[in-house]
C-alpha cells in the first residue's frame, strides 16, 4: 500500500560547513551557464536532447557536467559527441570530475546559474545541495515517484512553478524562460537559503510528526480489518 505525506517526502539539513552563496555567475560572465550534478547514469538521450535545445534557444550559454572520470579523454568525447549530435558544438560543454572534499563539490555549483534536472529519475539529495547553494532547479515531473521527487522538492519551498513541467517541450521552456529572467535569478540567488530553511523541506520536526500520524492511522486501520 502506498502511503502519502501531506507535504515533502523527506527532510533536509543543510550542512553547517557549507561554503557561502556565491554572487550570480551571469553577472560576471555575461553568459548563463547551466549544469548538471547529478550521478551521470540517470542521465538519458532524451535528457540531452533537451538540454542542447536548451543551450540552442538561448545564446552563448555553457553547460557543466560534473561526474567521475570526467577528466579522461574517451569519457569527456563521449559526451561532447551527444551534444554535437544535437547541433551544439562540443566547446560549449565544460566536464568536471569529481571534487575530493564534500566542500568543493558544494562550491563548485556556485559556478551555476540554473541546474537542470535529470528525468525521469530526478536528483534528490543533489537538487537540495544545488539549492542550498543558490541555484535554481528546472525539473520535469512524471507520474512515478523517482520522476515527482523534484517536484516534492521544489513545490515544498515555493517554486513549483519550475516543476510544472510534463513534456520535455515545457521543460525546455521553463529553463529558457528562467535565463532570461536575470532579476528573478538574482533574487533567488538571494533568497533560497532562507526559502529552505523556512519551509517543509527543513522541518524535520514536522516530517516526524507526519510520519508518526501515518503509522497510527496505519495501525488503526489494520486492528479495524481484524474485527
């Protein structure tokens, strides 16, 4: 039986050495750059299509992947070769290998403007991190769990809107629509420490408390079932 929490479906604590929010890497750049940090199994043909559509529609942006082995030559080609295929040229994606301390790996998403979300699995524990940092996530929601867990996620801090996507052409439209938005980025940039850490997605007293309360109603209805 699939049982459903009211809210958020898990809870976060953000780390304590953690570095700080970096300034928007747009406003230095004069380009918006995208990334990817999620485990590189999940990423799928159709997630690349997207994202070169993405990087198509909105001029002279970058993209960075960061995953293992990242640094040898066949796996970087490997990459570069899915994103050529889709018209974009090879220079404009930046692969970055695994960072040896947890703080790196947190500072380099400060490189980021927008993540991008893989589907149908979404990254969980990352797209927290990723927020933490202040940066913005652009998923999109399927109907299976591993596929609505960005949409858990961001809904539970107030930007369901990045997550009201279904098709894959939405989803490219979200993230387009979200780089040219550079005041709201900036905002955000600002705002999503606080943002977690006054909503659900921090609460682990109230995610306790809703797990408490399915476990008697749970309860309740089996010793209902025995009579």
């Amino acid at each position: 039986q699939l049982v459903r929490l009211p809210q958020v479906f898990l809870c976060y604590a953000p780390p304590p050495t953690a570095p700080d929010v970096a300034p928007l890497p747009l406003e230095r750049n004069g380009h918006v750059t995208f990334g990817s940090f999620n485990r590189t199994m999940k990423i799928t043909a159709e997630a690349i299509a997207a994202w070169s559509q993405i990087l198509v529609q909105v001029p002279g942006s970058r993209l960075v992947m960061k995953g293992v082995g990242m640094d040898e030559p066949e796996t970087r080609e490997h990459w570069r070769a899915q994103f050529r295929a889709h018209g974009v040229h090879g220079d404009r994606i930046d692969l970055v290998t695994l960072a040896p301390k947890f703080e790196d790996h947190l500072a380099a998403m400060s490189a980021v403007d927008i993540a991008l979300d893989t589907f149908p699995y979404n990254g969980t524990t990352t797209t927290c991190e990723t927020l933490w940092m202040g940066v913005p996530v652009v998923t999109l929601t399927g109907d299976t769990h591993v596929a609505r867990m960005g949409l858990s996620i961001l809904d539970a801090i107030g930007l369901s809107d990045l997550a009201q996507a279904t098709t894959t052409t939405a989803y490219v439209e979200t993230a387009v629509k979200l780089a040219g938005d550079v005041e709201r980025l900036r905002e955000l940039r600002a705002r999503l420490r606080e943002m977690i850490l006054s909503s659900p997605l921090a609460d682990a007293a109230r995610l306790a408390r809703q797990i408490e309360s399915a476990y008697r109603t749970l309860w309740r209805e089996w010793c209902a079932d025995r009579r």
